[in-house]
C-alpha cells in the first residue's frame, strides 16, 4: 500500500487521493499508525496524521489545519522564511497563527506552507486523515479539503516533491461523498474498500493468548467472522478467562467461545438498548434511512408516507403525523444519539453502517415499505 500511495504513475488517479473504507473497530486506525506510517516513513515520505474523530468538539476543519501547523512548527527554518516571503509577524495557516519575528502585514496558503515544508524536506509529504467523512460537516471542513486540494496540485508539479492523501472511512456511501461529485476537492479518487484482518491474525492472536491451553485457530477464525472482524471482541474475551482461575485446560476452547459470544451479544444489546429507547418517530425516521441508505430523501412525500406506515405498524395508536418540522426535530435527535451523521449540506446518512445490519437482524425493517422507482 506504502508502494501504491507513493507510486508517480501518470495513467493512476491515486496521486488525487486515496480513500479506504471498512467498518468501525476492525483494526483501520490501527494499521494506519503502527503499519503504514512506519512503511511509509522507511520509504522516505514525511507523514502527518490527524484524526477527525479525536476530538469531537473540535471543527474537523481546524483539526486539519493544527495537523499542518504542528508538522511546520518543528521547522524554524520554514516559519521564518514564509514570514520573509509574505513580510508578515505572524504566519496563518487557515484560522491557526504562528508568531515570528518578523514585521509587516499579509497572508498565507496552506498551499503555500506545505510547498516550502515540501522544499526543505526534499521527501514526499504524506497526510493521513482518519475518519475523514467528519471533514464535510462543516464549511471549514470543506474550505480545509479544498485547501488540501489546491496543495496537492502544486506538491505534484515538477517543482517539488509531491503530496498524497489517504483517508479512510468507517461508512462506504459518506466516503464517497469526498470524490463522487465534480463539487468535491478529490473527484474521482479511489475509494477501496478495507480488508478485514484474515487468518494470519488469528494465528498470531492464538499463538500470543496465554490462557492455560493452546486455543484453535480455525476455531477462533470462526468467531472472529460471527464477531464481524473486530479484533477487540477476541481481546475482551480472553480478558474474561484470565480472571476465571482453575479452568481445566480442557475446557479452554469452549470457555473462549462462549466467551466471545457473550461479548457479542452485550454489544449487541447496548446498541439495542439506544435503539429501544427511541420515540415512535425517531424510531421510523431511522428505520426507514436504514431500509433507503444513499437513496433516502428524508423530506419528500414518498418517505413521509413511509414513515406513517412505519408508524402505524409499530403504534397503531400513534396519532402523529409525520411533517417537515417534526422529522426534522428527529433527524437532529438521532444526531445527538450518534445514530446519524449530517453532512453540511443537508444529506444525511447513518453514524455506524452495522446500525443497518442490527435493525435487519430483528426485523425492524420489515414495516418499511418498498422504495418507489427512480
């Protein structure tokens, strides 16, 4: 992957940007920071990396920006001679300001930052946006983005030493909304989807879990599957068996199975628990965002009718009527319950795409009516 990102291939579109998707909690931050990072940095790239979800109060489009200062801050070298250029005292990299001593006025890019970090370094720069989704959010978000954009291209020219973007994502459809439309900075960059850790980690996981008898391999890949890929699941129950003292080696295999299945359903029913404690029209308004996905209009009269008929089959006592006012006070309500994620413009998707796969699973989506054609 190290090889690919920073491959110069005129007939590839990945100098744009690439952008990877998997799930939530199966192991993508992970292998950004302590795999591809490092191999990255043996190749001879200089790699900044920001996550949008570190700080969820923060706008993601100032986390981007202190990304960029905290990579130009360990350079006196730069600060001083883009403060000469613009002849200012203090050097702005978006909203964010570094103080010099220099004296005067002006103004400075992104694009101008990075160029003069890119021409001190003489490498590659590289920036890992995790979560990258969050940066459309908000209209500094998309003014970072475009920044970023206007960066890249000049990085990529001949005169300097290129600048690549991987971001990732935990929701397929939100990544894409970053390269689909000819609006968006990285129009027609790759989106690829993520793979899931495979047998080489349940090997290694079994080799390295002391738990007083060697556990199975493709036994444990088994569970690991029915957890859905998520690594943490497996860690938590080993956990459980390494407090359980006196188990008979015997036992262990099964111990650990019933183990991992019981972290399974306790996540399972901390999901279902929020989803129950909805109002009757949350409930339809998620319901039937979850049956439409990237096709759901959440204001038009086809999904007002399907939100009445979900509510009627889930309240038929339920005298509300579904409008613009209320499906929105809902919309913002499953928002604060980080069931849904709002992009800036008004399109709206689910937090967590497994949200979908939940409601499947116990048929609340069965009330929902079929999607009118297109």
């Amino acid at each position: 992957m190290a090889e690919q990102v920073l491959a110069v291939d005129r007939t590839s579109s990945a100098a744009s940007g690439i952008f990877l998707a998997a799930p939530r909690r199966t192991g993508k931050s992970t292998f950004l920071r302590e795999d591809l990072r490092p191999a990255l940095e043996a190749k001879g790239a200089y790699v900044l990396y920001v996550d949008l979800w570190s700080d969820k109060q923060a706008d993601p489009g100032d986390l981007i920006v202190a990304a960029v200062r905290a990579a130009l801050s360990s350079f006196d070298g730069v600060l001083r001679k883009l403060a000469r250029r613009t002849g200012v005292r203090e050097v702005a990299t978006g909203p964010v300001t570094f103080s010099l001593e220099t004296i005067g006025g002006g103004q400075l890019t992104m694009s101008d930052a990075l160029a003069e970090l890119s021409d001190e370094i003489k490498a590659p720069i590289v920036l890992i946006i995790d979560e990258a989704q969050h940066a459309i959010v908000s209209q500094k978000g998309y003014d970072a983005l475009f920044a970023l954009k206007a960066a890249r291209d000049e990085l990529n020219s001949s005169e300097h030493f290129g600048l690549r973007v991987v971001a990732t994502g935990s929701n397929r459809d939100k990544l894409a909304m970053l390269r689909n439309s000819k609006e968006q900075a990285f129009v027609g960059a790759p989106l690829v989807e993520f793979p899931s850790l495979d047998r080489d980690f349940v090997r290694w996981f079994c080799d390295r879990t002391q738990l007083g008898a060697a556990l199975d391999a493709e036994t444990v890949w088994a569970l690991f599957e029915q957890a859905s890929y998520r690594p943490e699941i497996l860690g938590a129950a080993a956990d459980r068996l390494r407090f359980v003292f006196g188990i008979d080696p015997a036992d262990v295999g099964a111990k650990f199975a019933e183990a991992v299945e019981e972290e399974i359903r306790d996540a399972e029913l901390q999901a279902l628990r929020v989803l129950n404690s909805l109002t009757p029209l949350q409930s339809s308004v998620l319901r039937v965002l979850a049956s439409r996905q990237k096709h759901y209009a959440p204001f038009t009269a086809e999904t007002m009718s399907a939100y009445r008929t979900v509510l009627v089959a889930m309240s038929p006592d339920e005298g509300l009527i579904p409008d613009t006012s209320n499906v929105q006070q809902a919309l913002s309500a499953l928002q604060e319950k980080m069931l849904v994620w709002r992009e800036g413009r008004g399109v709206y998707a689910l937090e967590d795409s497994a949200t979908a796969e939940l409601l499947q699973r116990h048929a609340m989506l069965a009330s929902v009516p079929p999607e009118e054609s297109l």
